[in-house]
C-alpha cells in the first residue's frame, strides 16, 4: 500500500467496477481493472473531486467495450458474431469501425495480420512449456482463417461457418483512445495520461509544459534497466513476447503466429514499442513490426516513427 491513503469509490452499481484515486507529486492517480489489465489515469489536477470523475468517466467507458467485444463474454458483441453460424448478423456504426481498421490491418500487412487467426490458440499454449501441436491440427484449424472470406458492409458482417473473429489485437488500443477521446471532450483544459497495461494515450499538453514519463518494460532487464520516456502527446504502444512463449528443445517459440504458416513467426524481437499520434496507431505498427521476425528493425525505420526494440 503507498504512503498514501487512496480513495475508493464504487461505479455504477457493480460491485466490481472500483476505482481509486490517489494523491502523487504534481498530480492525481486514479486506478482500475479492465480489460485483465491493471489501468492508470494519470491526471494533472489536485482537485480530487475532478481526478474521482475523470477516472469514473474512463472506467465505465473501458468496462462498455470490454463487456461489448469481449470474447470471453457469451452476450458480447463478437459472441453474437461468432455464433452466427454463416448468417449475416447486424452491426452498429462503432463496430463496423472496428472491422473496417482490422481490414485496413489486414490490407496493410499484406494478410498478416488477420483477427481470425485467433482461433490458432486452440492448439498453440504458450505457458512456458514444450509442448508443439501436431501438423494436422495446424492444418485443420488453418481452415478457418481468413479475413479475406469476411463479408462485411456498414449494416451486416457474415462469418463463414466455423471462422471467429478476435478483436484483442486491437481493442485495447482502441479502448485507450476512446477513453483519451472522451476525457479530452469532459476535460478539455487537463493533461490526462490514459494507461492500460503500457497501451498508453496522453490528451493534452501540461499547463508547466513538463513531459510525462512513462517506463517501457524492458524484457531484458536482467541486463539493462527500465527504459524512460518523455511524452508530451499522443500514443504509446508495446507489443512483445517476454511473458507469452515456448520452448521446444532449446528453440523459444513467440505468440505472435503468422496466420498463414499457423506457426510462430521467426527471430520476432521480445519487445517493440512505438510512439504515435494515437495508440491505435501506435500498437497496430508494433504488431506489424514483431510479424516482420528479423526485419522489424528496417520496419519501423521505415516508418520514421520514435520506437525501441528489445531482442
């Protein structure tokens, strides 16, 4: 427990949704879990009142998406859509922004980054043991993906039978800026750093011109420190593998899996993290970069956004 005494308030209702505020050094922290991620509100006022409000405003808008696009959630949006069967299911203006960037992901990467891919976890466990799954499982779980076979219009989105779609590898990012959009609406005149789990978005400037400082987890850290930043506005995101792998007679096996192989791609780096105008931009180029393997590094120069890369 920190020195000080944080302030708990109850949303909405829901036991579960706890927000807390506490007092910092030229700011206020307000925390909450979401999306299995511990989130941080970063905000520049003393007023607590203020910082309780801003933060309740960001976890009720964390906690709508997640319950909408949860996969986890039987009664989510992407549940219903799952379980279409091959019909084509309604979808509102915001969801079908959603599909509309995982296709633009999808066009970009030139089909590697695909959100039916997700289903390859049914047979990769990436929990630090040895365990490979068989060619054939690969193969028959292969089958079903391929965004390419998604109908979507601005109405309907129809599955083919037996295809899923997983919106993890984006939806917290687009959580992070949604919740950055909102704060920036209610509060337009505080600097608010929206922090879920290292997906990070900051609305503004702060009135002393100050950066935020925000500490990129480095998954080497045996041998190097944690890595500091400055940031004044916009986007940060990471994408890595340092929790999540295998290993296989002394080869380490990522989780980020090429959706056309269903293997892990190769020689990926442990971490990337890359600085953007918004985070959705930022973790959509992260991810991009851990699928290049061994060229993620001319990736992102390419770029000519602000990055670090761990191997």
């Amino acid at each position: 427990m920190a020195t000080q005494q944080a302030d708990t308030a109850r949303t909405g209702g829901h036991s579960e949704l706890a927000v807390s505020i506490q007092p910092q050094d030229g700011f206020m922290l307000g925390t909450f879990d979401a999306m299995a991620s511990p989130c941080e509100i970063l905000i520049e006022t003393g007023d607590k009142h203020l910082a309780r409000h801003i933060t309740q405003l960001a976890c009720n808008e964390a906690k709508r998406i997640e319950y909408k696009y949860s996969r986890y959630r039987t009664d989510s949006v992407i549940s219903v859509i799952n379980s279409s069967y091959g019909k084509p299911v309604a979808i509102d203006e915001e969801t079908f922004r959603l599909l509309s960037f995982a296709n633009t992901c999808f066009q970009l990467s030139e089909g590697m980054f695909d959100i039916t891919s997700g289903i390859l976890g049914k047979v990769w466990h990436f929990d630090g043991s040895d365990r490979l799954p068989s060619q054939s499982d690969i193969d028959a779980l292969l089958m079903l993906v391929g965004w390419q076979r998604v109908e979507l219009t601005a109405g309907t989105v129809t599955l083919p039978a037996g295809v899923q779609l997983d919106v993890g590898g984006t939806g917290k990012e687009y959580a992070v800026d949604r919740v950055a959009a909102l704060l920036s609406e209610k509060a337009p005149e505080v600097s608010v750093v929206v922090n879920f789990g290292g997906d990070i978005q900051v609305t503004r400037r702060r009135m002393n011109d100050e950066p935020w400082y925000i500490g990129i987890e480095n998954p080497l850290k045996d041998e190097q420190g944690e890595t500091l930043v400055k940031i004044f506005q916009g986007g940060l995101a990471t994408s890595g593998d340092a929790r999540r792998y295998l290993l296989h007679e002394g080869k380490r096996y990522s989780h980020i899996l090429n959706p056309k192989t269903g293997y892990p791609v190769e020689e990926p780096p442990r971490s990337v993290t890359v600085a953007a105008d918004s985070c959705t931009q930022a973790g959509l180029l992260a991810t991009l970069a851990m699928l290049q393997g061994k060229g993620a590094e001319d990736f992102l120069a390419s770029q000519g956004l602000t990055h670090w890369v761990y191997r």
